[in-house]
C-alpha cells in the first residue's frame, strides 16, 4: 500500500482488489465491502468522507474485530508495517516497557486493546492518552476507540489515495 491511486484508479479497480486494499486499512468486511460498493467517488474528499460516515456505524462486534488486527502501542511492530510508521514516535525500551505495562492496566479495565491514532504523536503523549482515558466508563471509551479506528482508517486511506 506505499503506492499512491488517483480517484479514477480506485473507481476502476476490481472491486475484490479494492475491498483487500481498504481491509488493509480497516480490518471489518463491512466497511471495505460498502466503501468500495458506493464507487464511483468524484473525489478523494468524497471517499473519505464516506469511510468517516462508515467508520461511526460500526457496530461493537464490528469495532472488536478491527481491533484484533491492530499491535499494541509500544509492542515491536513488523518492519515497513503501516503500523510501525504509526507508531514511530514511540522511541525507547524504557517508553516501549511503560507503555506496555499501559496497555496491561487499560486491557484490565476495558477488556480490549488500548488504540489510538499515534501517527505524529509522541511516546510520552500516548501514555498521558492512555491514563487519561482509563477514567471513562465502557462505553464512552468504546466510543473514543470508535472514532481513534477511523482515524486511523482515514489516515491510511490517505496514503492510498493522493490525487
């Protein structure tokens, strides 16, 4: 997914090749399903658009699943991943060991992984994230955990698509 699409690539494309693609950018069939079923985009402002309208419709099984295919912030990621340029803020075996230790205590509390957006994000400020959300309740943090996948989501899509 380095390579970049123009709009009209992304219309034109198989529409099983498109739906791998967006699942490499969120990891719920439904949403690559129907983010590549509602083609032809006019523009990538479009496309976005619509993965930000798909990404606050998933439902909690939906979010849960996503989240299984998402490291651990601080964990070792596979080099290259677009989770390790994610995650690259995240510097240091001392910062790596506090953060995971973060996650124990957050996955404790929640029952799930602790995401978040971290691309351009600092170690440290991910850590004041994570203590900081472990005083929501369930299901005001599911809800965070909501709109930090479509981040992401959009995010990738944007490395996906430029033009």
């Amino acid at each position: 997914m380095e390579e970049t699409f123009r709009i009209a690539e992304v219309n034109a494309m198989p529409t099983n090749q498109l739906t791998a693609l967006f699942r490499q950018c969120l990891a719920v069939d439904r949403w690559a399903d129907e983010l590549a079923g509602n083609r032809p985009y006019a523009d990538r402002d479009q496309l976005l658009t619509r993965a930000d309208t798909l990404s606050a419709s998933l439902t909690d099984d939906e979010l849960h699943r996503a989240l299984d295919d998402h490291p651990r912030i601080g964990a070792r990621t596979k080099a290259g991943s677009m989770a390790a340029t994610e995650q690259s803020g995240v510097d240091g075996d001392a910062l790596a060991e506090r953060l995971l230790a973060a996650n124990r205590v957050y996955e404790d509390r929640f029952g799930h992984l602790y995401l978040v957006a971290a691309a351009g994000r600092s170690g440290e400020e991910l850590l004041a994230d994570a203590t900081e959300r472990m005083a929501n309740d369930p299901a005001t943090e599911l809800n965070v955990v909501r709109r930090q996948l479509g981040k992401i989501a959009r995010l990738r899509l944007t490395k996906i698509e430029r033009g």
